[in-house]
C-alpha cells in the first residue's frame, strides 16, 4: 500500500510539475486542443500568408522591371499612395461630424504626417539598401523590425508578453536562418557590396522605421479607425512621395520607354501594394502587429518559390524546411494571446494572483481525479485509513 501511495504520489507530483511550466509559459490558463487550433486561428493563418503573397507580388514585378531597366521606387510607391487617397481619403471627406476630413485635419494633422513621412522613408531606404549590400545581409537584418516592434508595444501599447511568445519568435527567426543558408547554397548571395557598412545601416534604419510605423497602425486601427488610417496615409504619403519622387527621379522617370509590358507592371505592382496596404490593418486588429510581421517572413519564401518557376533559381529543401519553421513560430505565437497591463498595476497583480490559485487548484482536483481512476480500490483503502485515524484524533479532542 505504501508503494502504491509513493507512486501516485510521484505522478501528482509529476502532473504538478507539468502544470507550472504550463503555466509559466502561456500564463494562468488551461489550454485544450480546440483552444488552441480555433478558427480564428485558422482565418489568422490564412490571412497572414495571403499578405504575405500580396509582397511576393510586388517582389516578383520589381524584378520583371529591374530587369526592363527600370528602378523608379518612389514613382512606385506615389502611385500606390494616390489610390488610397482616391479611395480612403475621399471616404472621409463625405463623412460629417467629428470623423469628417476636416476635424481630424484640424487636430490630428501633424501626427498622421508624421506616421506618413515614416512609411515612405521605411519603403525608400530598404529598397536603396539594395544598392550597397547583399540580399543576404538585407534578409538577416530586416528582422530586426520584430524586437524593435516588440519593445516600442511593451512601451507605448503596454503590451505584455509570455515566455511562449518569445520562444515563438526564436523560432521563427531560425527558420529565417534556414532560408538565409539555402541561399547561400544556392548561389543566391546577389547584390552590391561596394559600402556593405552604409547599406546594412540603412536596413537596420528600414526596420526602425516601419516598427514605428507598425506601431502607429496598430494604435489607429484598434482605437480609432482602419479608414481613417488608410485616409490620412493616402493624403500625406501622395504629397511626400510626390515632393521626393520630384527631386530624385526627375531624371529616370523621363527615359522610361514605356510600352504595354511596362504598364501592366506597374498596374500590378499598384494593385499588389493597395491590397497590402487596404487588408494589413484587418489583421493587424485582429491579432497584433508583431504576429503579422512574424507571418511576414514568409514572403521572402515565397518569392524565391516564384522565382524557381520565373527566373530559373536553383531549388533548396532548405526552403521548404524554412517555411514549416517559420509557420510553426508564427501559430505558437497566436496559441496564447498577448495581454495590457492595467492603470492599476496592483489590482490586475491580484487578479493574476487570484487567477493561478484558481488554475492550482483545478490542476489539484484533475490529479485528484486521475489518481481515483488509476487506483480506485487503493484510495478506498487510504481513505478508510485516514477516515478511522481522524475519529481517533477528533474522539481524543
């Protein structure tokens, strides 16, 4: 009997065990399997990569106009700001009231100019780092927008995050590793690297700029609105582009020779970048910026997918390893949801407190209830024991 008690000791103790690393990674909750694969999970997934395909898109129509000898990426870039502003931004010139084109210009101009002027320089210094360094420098250091984002939401957004979403992360920067070496091993290590120090400061520049930018999306779209956003980045970002697009393309944007191939181009480039620009918000409210830039690193994959059809690239089972990898980061991420911390620090400390006492004892009554079916008969005898010891005591008292 006493065996057979230290055993079922060893394994409450064991499940005890497994219940606070639990814990400690996804915090005071119980997960399920259909917590975890929910269907907002799946839509999350799905909607992730279709993003993710809208960048492959621009990648893949860059290269069929690099390759006709045209390198104009503000030109590009001003179109796809005029059609927000010909669709959002006339959105909000018929609204009334407080959500008017008007209001938001009078209080809230210079921060929507601002939040332009940082996504049209983010865009503009990556794709000018492709001038000094190599596209394997550029993959590495671009994901250095994900800590930088992660830091700016713990301080701005007072985002908190579990260990789970760090080691998520971990593994999907891995995964970004396995992607960097199957281009090594496929000859893929292209671009310039006169001034290697000048282009990788201007990736890590890039991925400054658009952690800001990712930030003040995902502050907009879930307290104010998605169109407004897309409104204000329409009307600030044409001007910007404009003015820039003026002073450094005047002369390349002349000798474009410009016939049908050409304008499907840039169509489809346009096209690709409004839709990017028009679905990013929706999942960035529906889960966060840092989970959609995580999703995000899978563009590169596949653009190099495309690229084995299109430009004849050399294939790496690499690839395919990197993409599960990366998929694998990103889902573990969105297992366990983020959290605010409150105003009142203390209260939400109790209410944590209170919540891991309840999960302890939950976990004790599961044990407890897996202890009886394992050895019913033994808990009978234990119980009859205990039972005649506690009369014992309480008739001596």
């Amino acid at each position: 009997m006493d065996r057979e008690a230290g055993e079922n000791s060893f394994e409450h103790g064991r499940l005890g065990t497994l219940c606070r690393w639990g814990r400690l990674l996804c915090g005071p909750r119980n997960l399920t399997f259909k917590d975890v694969f929910t269907w907002q999970l799946c839509k999350t997934i799905a909607m992730g990569q279709a993003l993710s395909m809208l960048i492959c898109g621009t990648a893949v129509t860059c290269q069929y106009l690099a390759d006709a000898g045209v390198e104009t990426p503000m030109l590009q870039s001003f179109l796809n700001y005029t059609l927000l502003l010909l669709t959002y931004t006339l959105v909000l010139a018929f609204r009334r009231g407080e959500n008017n084109i008007v209001q938001i210009l009078k209080t809230k101009w210079w921060k929507y100019f601002l939040m332009a002027l940082t996504d049209v320089e983010a865009n503009y210094t990556v794709v000018k780092a492709y001038q000094f360094t190599t596209l394997t420098s550029i993959q590495l250091l671009d994901c250095f927008v994900i800590p930088v984002l992660m830091v700016l939401s713990w301080i701005f957004l007072k985002t908190r995050y579990r260990p789970l979403h760090f080691i998520s992360v971990a593994v999907c920067l891995l995964g970004v590793g396995a992607m960097v070496g199957a281009d090594l091993l496929a000859g893929r290590d292209q671009g310039s690297s006169t001034h290697v120090l000048l282009g990788d400061g201007l990736v890590l520049v890039s991925a400054a700029l658009y952690a800001v930018s990712n930030v003040c999306q995902e502050y907009t779209v879930k307290n104010l609105s998605r169109v407004e956003f897309l409104g204000m980045m329409g009307l600030f970002g044409t001007f910007i582009s404009g003015v820039q697009m003026a002073i450094l393309e005047s002369k390349a944007i002349p000798v474009i020779r410009w016939n049908w191939t050409i304008c499907l181009l840039f169509v489809a480039y346009t096209l690709c970048m409004y839709g990017l620009y028009s679905f990013m918000p929706i999942v960035v409210k529906m889960t966060s910026a840092t989970a959609v830039n995580l999703s995000l690193l899978t563009a590169d994959l596949f653009s190099l997918f495309c690229g084995i059809f299109l430009f004849r690239y050399n294939f790496s089972g690499l690839y395919i390893v990197s993409f599960v990898v990366i998929t694998l980061g990103f889902i573990m991420f969105n297992i366990v949801p983020t959290y605010t911390a409150e105003l009142s620090y203390s209260t939400n400390d109790r209410a944590y407190h209170l919540a891991s006492s309840m999960d302890v004892q939950q976990d004790g009554d599961i044990v407890e209830a897996w202890l009886q079916k394992e050895g019913q008969e033994n808990q009978d005898r234990i119980g009859s024991s205990h039972s005649a010891h506690c009369n014992g005591f309480c008739s001596q008292i």
